[in-house]
C-alpha cells in the first residue's frame, strides 16, 4: 500500500506540473485548505495522545515532504503568468508541536 500511495503522488505531482486545470481558483483553493486544517487538527491530536511520537514525527516529515512537492510544482505552473505576485503567501508548511 505504501508503495502504491508513492507510486499516486508521484503521478499525481507529474501531471500538475505539466497540466492546467481550469477555473474555480478560489473556491479549489480554500476547500483544499479546510482538507490541509482538518488533517493537521487530526495529527496534532494523535500526537498529544500517543506515547510515542516517533511514528508522528515521521506522519509530519512525510506531510512536509508532500506539502513541499506541491508547492513546489504550484510555484512553477504560476512562474509564467503575470499574477503571480502573492506564491509565497499560499504556501503551506506544517509546523511540529513542541
């Protein structure tokens, strides 16, 4: 499974670098921003609750790792376009609780 889940998210990262999916911006935008707030509010909570933190750690390194492909292919598909002024501001980034 866990194979086939890197297998997913290397395709899925492929095709939206060199696929434009059209309109709806805002609203694709801020429903995949509530899904991003619900999964943090749930790993937070595991990670309050569980006595060891190692399998919660590597959940957030590989949330990390996702979150920056994303990003990354994000900052690319909008460098060629003339609005691209606020990128840095929409980028996201789990931060670890202490």
């Amino acid at each position: 499974m866990k194979d086939l889940n890197t297998q997913f998210n290397a395709q899925y990262i492929s095709r939206a670098q060199t696929t434009l999916k059209p309109g709806q911006i805002d609203e694709k935008r801020s429903l995949m921003r509530q899904a991003y707030e619900d999964l943090i509010l749930d790993k937070v909570s595991y990670s309050r609750k569980a006595g060891d933190k190692t399998l919660y750690l590597e959940i957030i390194d590989g949330l990390n790792g996702l979150i920056g492909d994303y990003n990354q292919s994000v900052t690319l598909r909008l460098s060629g376009r003339s609005t691209d002024t606020d990128i840095g501001d929409e980028a996201m980034e789990y931060k670890e609780e202490e």
